[in-house]
C-alpha cells in the first residue's frame, strides 16, 4: 500500500497543498480511538504532575529520598529548597488536578465535556509556568537525565496542548 502516493493525491477541500501522511493517517483514525489517545495523554500527563507533587510533599516534609533531586528557583536561588517546594507544589498541584479534569471532560465523565479545552490549556499554561519557574528540575526524578527527560516530555505536551486549542481550534466545531 503506497500510503505516501496515497496522501500525495488527497487534497483538503480548504487547501490547495495535498495532505500530509499525518493527516491521511490521523483521518483513518475512528473517533473513538481519537478520543481514548488524547484521554490517555491528558490522564498521563495528569498523572506525571502528580508524582511529581508527591516528590514535593516528601521535600517540603524534609524526608526527600536522597535518589531524587530536590527542586530550586533559578529565580530566587536563595530561596531554601523547601521554600521552593512549597511554590513549585502549587503549581503541580493545579497542574495534575486540571489535567486530570481534563482528561475525565474529553471523555464525559463526572466533568461537562465542553470545558475541556480551557481546562487543558489553563494546566498547560500552569504547568509550564511552573517548569520554567522551578529550573526545569522535575520533582522526584532520580539523576538531571531523567529529569531532563520529564522536562521536556511535559513541555512538548504542554506545547502542543497550546498550539491544537489556541491556534488549531481543534477539534473542529
């Protein structure tokens, strides 16, 4: 099957460039398995923010294991690590309970499904005030690779939680 053959010859009727192999592919998809992804990466990320809160209630209760790397301001760097795991809880706290709705709203459960947007957007903003705020440390991340790694994961999906509501509006009405 020549599915790059295939999206070369397939023209959105809004654009005179022909369709990506993304876009074949994402128009293939049924709108349940749509749904049950984006569901899955806002429950993911909801969950990820909130291991990452745990690790800053273990920092801000002095009992930090000392595999994990205590998160820092590189705003304030005077500022007491546990001072800024207090700040930083804040904002993971928010962060995993927006995501978290967000995903239970994508889906219908327990949160009307017309707010999901803005409650993913709100996280995303939330979330990636807080990263940039906090140095990038990821709370409870073992070594600076895998807190690296969390970074940048989180803002890729913070991204594109911003760029698919504010700039796609999608899904489309």
């Amino acid at each position: 099957m020549d599915v790059g053959g295939e999206a070369a010859h397939i023209h959105d009727k809004y654009s005179l460039f022909p369709l990506s192999l993304t876009e074949v592919i994402w128009r293939k998809m049924s709108d349940q398995t749509i749904k049950i992804l984006v569901t899955a990466a806002l429950f993911l990320h909801g969950v990820a923010h909130g291991r990452a809160f745990i690790a800053l209630l273990y920092q801000l209760m002095g009992s930090l294991p000392a595999s994990w790397l205590p998160v820092r301001s590189w705003l304030l760097p005077s500022m007491s690590p546990k001072s800024v795991a207090g700040v930083a809880s804040i904002f993971w706290l928010l962060s995993t309970l927006g995501f978290l709705a967000a995903a239970l709203s994508f889906w219908g459960i327990l949160v009307p499904p017309d707010i999901w947007s803005q409650l993913a957007v709100a996280s995303a903003i939330i979330s990636t005030l807080g990263i940039i705020l906090i140095s990038g440390i990821w709370p409870g991340a073992p070594n600076r690779n895998l807190s690296n790694l969390d970074t940048i994961i989180a803002l890729i999906l913070n991204i594109a939680i911003l760029v698919t509501q504010l700039w796609l509006h999608w899904p489309p009405s």
